[in-house]
C-alpha cells in the first residue's frame, strides 16, 4: 500500500491533536480532520478539516460514510472515547477500517464497571462502595463513563456524598487512592501480544488531561500491561491509568483503546503510536528503536491565528528581523520557507552597512531568497517594492509606516509572525 488517506474524527480533541502532531510529517500518510461546526482548534492546523455531526445526531454515520467516500479515506482514527464506541458498533456501514480494538473491548473499557467486573481477579482495582455499605471517608466519586479525572469529586462526609450522587451522571462511589498517578502507554499486536509498554507519571492536570508529565522507571507496569492483555484482545494503541493506594500497592484506574492525548512523551522516544497502528493493521513486521532518554513533557495552550490576508510577495528585512542578536530568528525563517513552499516569491530588503554577502554567507542564507535588494542611497524601501499584493516585514516602525502610508500593504514586526507562521493558509 502506498500512501494511505487517514481520517481523524473528532479532529478538535487532545487526541485528535497528537495524532495530527504524529502523522503530519509522515511519507505513508495523507491526513485529513473531520468534527462538529462548532469552535474547536482542528481548523487552525489540520490543512483538510470537514464538518461532521455530534454522533447523537441522527444524521451522523450517513455523513461520515459520504465523507470516507468522497475522501477514499482507508483508516479512521477515532479521537474520543464515546466514538470509539458508536464506530465499531457501526463497522458493516462504514466503507473505511476503524483503527481501535474489536467491539467488545470497546463496550467493557468504557464502563469503569466493566472494566474492574473483568479484571479484579488478576489486577487490584478499587473498591466500590453502595451508598449503604459507606462506613468512612474520604471516598471518590465518578461518572461510570468518565474520562480521565473529569467529573471526579473527593467527599469527606455523607453530605457531599449525597450532593455528588445527585450532580454526576451515572456515578460509582470508588476508594480514594492518595498517592501518585501514572499513565502507561502500550502498544500491542494482535498474535505477538504487548510490543511496548512505557509508564509516566501525571505531574500536573488540566481538564482531566496530563499537562505535566514525566516518563519513569514502573517495574510492575509491563507485568499489569500484560494481564490486561491477557484478558482483552487490544489492537495497536492504548493505554491505562494506575493510582498508588493508601499501602502502596498501584490499583488500576481505567483502560481506553485509543491514543492518548501526552502520548507524545513516548512517541518522541522513538514510538510513533498511530503510525504503528496503521502497520499494525496491516500486518507489516514491526521494530521498534527506542532513545533511552528520560522525557519530561509540558503542556500550555498554544496559539493559532487565521488572517484575512492573501498576498503574493513577501518582502523581508534583514538586520534585526531576519538576523536578531546575531542569529537566525527561526520564525522569521521558518516564515520564509513557508513561503518558499507555497511559491510566494521571498524578497530580502535591507540596508545592511557591511559585506552583505558575507553576512549572508555567515548565517547560510545565501540562495535562500528569489531577489536580495540592497539599498545604500538612502531612498524608501517602498520604491523597491513591485507587487500590488506583498507583505512588508521589518523591525523599525518608520520603515513600516512610511512603506504603509505610499503602498497601502500590511506591514508587521518581529512580534507579529506569529500570527503569519501559524496560520493554515500560509
């Protein structure tokens, strides 16, 4: 198979996020994001995003099938745990392969209930509690099919106890585990069983997502790993989550079938997830190189911009834009290449007062541009500017105003590529 058409839907979640970061630069695949017409970040980064509807619309699996037909999408990534569900309950209807484990592995991680059901003979799991068998305190409350710790309240009393049984949808009172978190990241292959199994600890927690998190030494991890396995057939991707109970023992959160959305502290040791997936569908043989590095992750929210601006020349300056602090500023460059790949003719204009093309040269910059204009009359920089439709960038405000003021174009300053580098149309 040569490349392959992937469609992640929901596109917009954490998870739909890191399989984008995974996939976007891979040879073997053609990605393509799809979700609700609602504000979310998949539009922002994915080069190809669809509307899709909520899976509770009625009308939902007909416009999915549409897409992957029009698309010729071969895989789906599922990237949220409700639609890992409503796809493989649908699989006969959808004309492309759901990458995720079979139904009813599916079915039994989705229920917290479920899931300790299965496994409480061969891993601990927490104890649970009816509302009657309740002697002390503190204790958890959560939904049945949460994820991560959204909808998790700690009550210290009957009181909140019943508040919380009252507010959280399908609840299930759980023991309270005090001490450290861990996500294990697996891999594993339908006839050779767990490939990789690699645990981190959850540092730091936003919305029910590790945002801080590090990878360490969890000796007793593989050997959990392996009897979930053991017992549920998973496929490719997955993961569980591990919490240290009052005397130390780890006692087993959950399981998902599916990327994680800090799987990225692992993928960028060696272990591309979705990518390995895919292979892992298609039966190829499977090696894995791993950096024996320890990884540290953290998470912050990132910017993403959409200008209503087209223009068909970029015209950039040199000293203290391109060359900052005498070194290549990389968002300026990366603009540059953005530009370069999109056929936008890259025109550097400066009045450097030295050997240009040694400053050039110095940096490696030489080649790099379709024109280099090097002004030394002192004359505007606007009377070298040809195109109608340019883009004006320069650190001096002068300059840009008096570019702005004779030719009407956009003109922005070191600070504001950001806003150009990280919009999906440029």
């Amino acid at each position: 198979m040569s490349t392959r058409r992937v469609l992640v839907f929901p596109a917009g979640t954490e998870i739909g996020l890191e399989i984008y970061q995974a996939l976007k630069n891979c040879k073997e695949v053609e990605l393509y994001g799809a979700g609700q017409a609602i504000s979310n970040h998949a539009p922002f980064v994915y080069e190809c995003f669809f509307e899709l509807p909520n899976i509770n619309d009625p009308s939902w699996l007909d416009a999915l099938v549409t897409l992957c037909l029009k698309l010729k999408i071969d895989y789906i990534f599922p990237a949220y745990d409700d639609v890992i569900v409503a796809l493989t309950q649908n699989l006969n209807q959808i004309p492309s392969v759901v990458l995720t484990s079979p139904l009813e592995v599916s079915r039994i991680t989705r229920s917290k209930l479920l899931t300790y059901k299965h496994l409480a003979s061969i891993v601990r799991v927490p104890k649970l509690y009816s509302v009657d068998t309740v002697r002390e305190f503190p204790l958890l409350i959560k939904p049945d099919r949460g994820q991560g710790s959204q909808g998790v309240t700690l009550v210290n009393n009957r009181l909140e106890l019943e508040n919380a049984l009252q507010r959280i949808n399908d609840p299930i009172i759980s023991e309270y585990l005090p001490g450290e978190e861990f996500t294990v990241d697996c891999f594993s292959d339908r006839e050779k069983g767990l490939l990789f199994c690699g645990a981190r600890v959850r540092l730091r927690m936003r919305n029910g997502i590790a945002v801080h998190t590090q990878t360490v030494d969890l000796p007793q991890a593989s050997e959990i790993a392996t009897r979930i396995q053991s017992v549920l057939q998973l496929r490719g991707a997955w993961f569980f989550q591990l919490k240290r109970a009052k005397d130390g023992d780890l006692a087993l959160l959950e399981i998902a079938p599916r990327i994680a959305g800090s799987m990225s502290t692992h993928r960028v040791k060696g272990v591309n997830f979705p990518l390995l997936t895919i292979f892992e569908h298609e039966r190829l043989p499977i090696q894995l190189l791993m950096s024996p590095v320890k990884i540290e992750l953290d998470r912050a929210l990132q910017n993403r911009f959409r200008l209503s601006i087209d223009f068909e020349a970029l015209y950039i300056d040199l000293d203290d834009t391109l060359i900052l602090r005498d070194r290549v500023n990389l968002d300026a460059l990366r603009l540059v290449y953005s530009c370069i790949n999109k056929k936008i003719p890259v025109i550097l204009i400066t009045r450097h007062a030295d050997d240009l093309h040694a400053m050039l040269a110095r940096h490696r910059l030489t080649n790099l541009f379709d024109e280099v204009v090097h002004i030394t009359n002192g004359e505007c920089k606007s009377n070298y500017i040809r195109h109608s439709a340019a883009i004006f960038i320069d650190d001096s405000f002068s300059e840009r105003k008096r570019v702005h003021d004779i030719l009407g174009i956009p003109t922005f300053d070191c600070s504001m590529i950001e806003g150009l580098i990280c919009n999906p149309d440029i």
